[in-house]
C-alpha cells in the first residue's frame, strides 16, 4: 500500500486538569520536517512529540499545533517581587528630591510597574504532562495516516492506469518500430532514381549497406524493453509496497523518461516521434504524483 503525504489529523485528550487538542498536517517534502506550535511552558516535550510523530509518519513537511486548555483555576500563582518594587520606591523618591516634583507613590501605581507583580504558572509534573500530550499526538497522527492511506489507494489507481496507457502506446510504437528501417530504403530507393534519372544502375547491395547503417542508428529494441521492464516494476513496487517507497518511484520515473527521451531522439520516424510525446506526458503527470508519495 503507498501512502500519500497529505494528510490531517486532529486527537483530543481530558485528563481532569486540562483539556489537550492536537492538529497535525502534511503536505509533501523530500525528508521528515516537523515544526511544533505550542505554549512555550510546555517546550520540554517538543523531542518526544516529534518522536512520536516519527513512529508513524516518515516523510513530509509535518506542522503539529498544540492548545492546552487547563480547565482548574489554580494553574498560576500571582508572584510579588519585593526587592523589585522597593527599588523603584528609592529610585522614585531620589527622583522627588532630586527635582523637586510632587507626587505620592501609590500601591495603585506600584503595582502597575513592570515585573512587581507577575503570573507565575504552576510548577507542574513534566512526566505526567508529557503523557497526557502525547495521547492526543498519536491519536492526530494515527488519523493522520489513515487520510494519507486513502488518498494513497487513489493515487495507486491512478498511477497504474497512466501506467497501462503507456504500455499501449508503447506496444504501438513496437509495432510500427520495423516499418521504419523498410520505409528508408525505399525512400532511399527512390531518391536516388529521382537524382540519376534512372540511367544508372545502383547495386541493390549498396542500398541494403546503407538501409543497415539507418536501422542501426534507429534502432530503439533495447530501450522499449528497458521501459517495458520499468512498467512492470512501477506496477509491481504500488501493488506491493510495505514500506514508504516515494524515493524509489521517483528513482524509476527519472528511468522510464530517459528511456522515452532516447527512444524520441533514435526513432527518426514521425509516427513514433508523436507516441513519444504522449508517452512523455502521461510520465510527467506520474512523476508530479510521486512527489506527493510518501
């Protein structure tokens, strides 16, 4: 089965203390790369959640979001720094003195000053917080993977089609491939008669010479097996695969359109040269489909 690197996922996990909801999303990318968003109080557990990412998905531009919404009041702790707001006391009746300005130091205005009074959260158990993330985290990329299964089993029937279709245009082109060396030399034949008139008689083994030299020249056997060999392995890697197999597709189409760019520059032949403009499209269209193969 392959799987495609698109994909959503969303897990949700209530622990009594908070609620934890994690999204992940994928689209294609050549290696695993996966950014985490989440509150900066819990960036302890960013290693094990991308590890736990990794367990099921192995490629892709991965974003993980996560909201952690503490459903207990007692999450923060309101911290005063005295030391602090005693240092701007001094400093605020050094400045009364020292200019002469009126004024009272009010617990109002105090308490207002920067870093005199701040919301400290909790210190809370990183263990135990760890686990309650990494339930929803694997939840997301279990359901995650099940939507890339999917669009892989379409992407699947599709490649194997284009696949058929090239087969067939290629045993068209297998078919008219010796009609072209015989088709030469009668060309041959007659434009000789064309330039001498007829008043000469050229030996027939000369022209056979000749003919031989084109066939050789054009002569694409070699590589329509080679591509009818790729075609097999494209259909047998999809219908098989049980391990990511995106690098090894992508490996084999870069094959299958070398073949088809050496059978379009031998053939010499217009028909054939048109089959080969259609094999080539349906191999790009393959190709922009196994970028998005995991």
């Amino acid at each position: 089965m392959i799987k495609s690197m698109t994909g959503f996922g969303r897990g949700e996990y209530t622990d009594g203390k908070r609620t934890i909801i994690a999204e992940i999303k994928s689209v294609n990318h050549r290696y695993s790369d996966i950014t985490v968003k989440m509150p900066r109080r819990y960036g302890f557990a960013e290693d094990k959640i991308k590890n736990t990412i990794k367990e099921t998905l192995s490629r892709g531009k991965i974003d993980v979001s996560i909201i952690v919404e503490n459903i207990t009041e007692n999450d923060v702790n309101i911290k005063l720094n005295s030391m602090l707001a005693k240092q701007y006391v001094d400093n605020l009746k050094e400045l009364k003195e020292t200019f002469g300005v009126d004024g009272e130091i009010t617990l109002q205005f105090l308490a207002t000053l920067p870093d005199v009074m701040k919301a400290i959260p909790d210190v809370e158990d990183e263990e135990e917080i760890i686990k309650a993330i990494l339930i929803p985290v694997a939840e997301a990329a279990k359901n995650l993977e099940s939507m890339r299964a999917v669009e892989g089993d379409k992407l699947a029937e599709d490649l194997i089609a284009k696949g058929a279709n090239i087969k067939s245009i290629l045993d068209r082109i297998e078919e008219r491939a010796p009609q072209v060396a015989a088709a030469h030399t009668e060309k041959l034949r007659e434009r000789i008669a064309e330039l001498l008139g007829g008043n000469v008689q050229i030996p027939e083994d000369r022209i056979l010479v000749e003919a031989a030299i084109f066939a050789d020249k054009c002569a694409i056997d070699e590589e329509i097996t080679r591509l009818n060999s790729h075609l097999i392995q494209l259909k047998d890697i999809i219908t098989t695969a049980k391990q990511p197999v995106g690098k090894k597709l992508d490996f084999l189409v870069q094959e299958m359109n070398r073949e088809a760019n050496t059978i379009g520059s031998k053939s010499n032949d217009i028909t054939i040269t048109g089959h080969m403009l259609d094999i080539k499209s349906e191999i790009e269209k393959i190709r922009e489909q196994v970028q998005n193969i995991e």
